[in-house]
C-alpha cells in the first residue's frame, strides 16, 4: 500500500495523496499515544515525541494498526460481494 506510493514519481496522485495523509495521521498518532489512558493530562502539552514507560519510542497505538489492517481488508475484497 504505501511503499508503492512513496516509490512513485506522480507527488500529485492520488496515491500519493492518501500516503502523505496516512503519514500524518501515523504520526499524530505516535505523538499522542503518550497521552492515552492518562487519568491526568501532561500540561503544557509539549511539542516533541514522548516516551511512554511500556512502549517504543515513536510507537502507534491500535488507531494506526487497525486502519492499515482495514485498508488491506478492503483493498483485497471482493467488490461484487
């Protein structure tokens, strides 16, 4: 799904289109996977990367794993049933 997409010459595809949009939502993702489940938020919000005691540094939550599990899902289902 995205490595053809990042490989391609077409920047203005659509392709490559919803790959710098899953990009971003992976990394929003990583950036607030540090703040999930927390019964008090971190203030001030900061702007880098967080490490969460559990999780690897730059770790996606189930947001991200779950989306790509369903776009391949769909990406290989048969449309006529």
């Amino acid at each position: 799904m995205l490595p053809y997409a990042l490989k391609s010459k077409a920047n203005s595809s659509r392709q490559w289109a919803f790959a710098r949009a899953f990009i971003a939502y992976a990394a929003g993702d990583a950036f607030g996977v540090a703040h999930e489940f927390l019964t008090e938020p971190i203030k001030p919000i900061p702007i880098q990367l967080l490490a969460k005691s559990d999780w690897p540094f730059g770790g996606v939550s189930d947001d991200t794993l779950l989306s790509i599990l369903s776009i391949e899902a769909l990406a290989n289902s048969d449309s006529t049933n």
